[in-house]
C-alpha cells in the first residue's frame, strides 16, 4: 500500500501541485525532494502530472513497469529505478496533469481530497511539508532532522 502525498510548487499565494502514489513518508519523498530537487527542477516535476513514485531524477520517457517489458525486476530497477514513473508520460493515462490552487486553503483540501497524508510546498527556494503529526508549512529539512533524530 502507498504512502499517498501531494507535491506543490508556489508562486505567490497560487499553488501547482501534482499525487505521488508511493512513498510519501518523510524520509522516502521528503528525503528525495531536499537532496535532488531544486526550484527549477521542483517546477518541472510539477508540469510533469501525477507521480506513481519519484526517484532522484525526473529520467525519461520509460515502461511503467517490468511487466511492461518482460524484464527482471533486478534489470528494471538499474536501467529505471533512479528515474520518476509519471502516470501521464509512463503509462499513457489521461487527465493526471497537475492541479491549480488560488490559495493555500485550496491547496490543502486537494490534499485532503486525494488521502494524501504529507504534503511537500517548494516555495521561494525552499521545501516546506505539513500533514500526519506535523503542523502546516513546516521547513522540510526541519522535519527531517526531527524525524531521523
């Protein structure tokens, strides 16, 4: 079962963010996003659509699966497993482009409404999180080093 999250990116009060199925947790996406993902790339990621789950590169166009292939999930795994499955660009599913919010609010409800249970806000250069136990808009790298603790 997936730990369902939200990724935003922020432009003033206007949020874009996109579902990431797998591995929302702190130290799974949140750890991903802090390590690999600046402004510019968190804006890419977002344009993207919805995620299935996210590695340490946006990659390439590539099978959604090893069963897309017939290949070993060892083989999938060192030719792909570094690279983010988008439902949209990986498997060819339709309306999973990201999502507009005019507030923070209404961003927060998205989030609420897709069982996410962590949220990841990049804003003015820095990743914010909230969610399971942890208070709205709080410094990823904060939560991280609480968490890892």
């Amino acid at each position: 079962m997936g730990t369902r999250s939200r990724i935003g990116v922020m432009h003033g009060d206007i949020c874009k963010s996109v579902y990431c199925h797998w591995d929302g947790y702190l130290e799974g996406v949140g750890a991903t996003l802090l390590e690999h993902y600046d402004s510019v790339h968190a804006n890419y990621l977002v344009a993207l659509g919805d995620i299935s789950s996210l590695g340490d590169t946006i990659g390439e166009e590539h099978p959604f699966s090893q069963f897309d292939v017939k290949i070993s999930s060892e083989e999938y795994d060192k030719l792909y497993g570094n690279m983010t499955t988008f439902y949209g660009r990986d498997r060819g599913e339709k309306n999973v482009d990201y999502r507009v919010a005019q507030t923070f609010a209404e961003f927060k409800e998205q989030f609420e409404n897709c069982g996410g249970e962590y949220y990841y806000i990049m804003k003015d250069g820095t990743w914010y999180c909230g969610g399971y136990g942890i208070a709205d808009l709080t410094p990823l790298a904060e939560a991280l080093a609480k968490e890892t603790a």
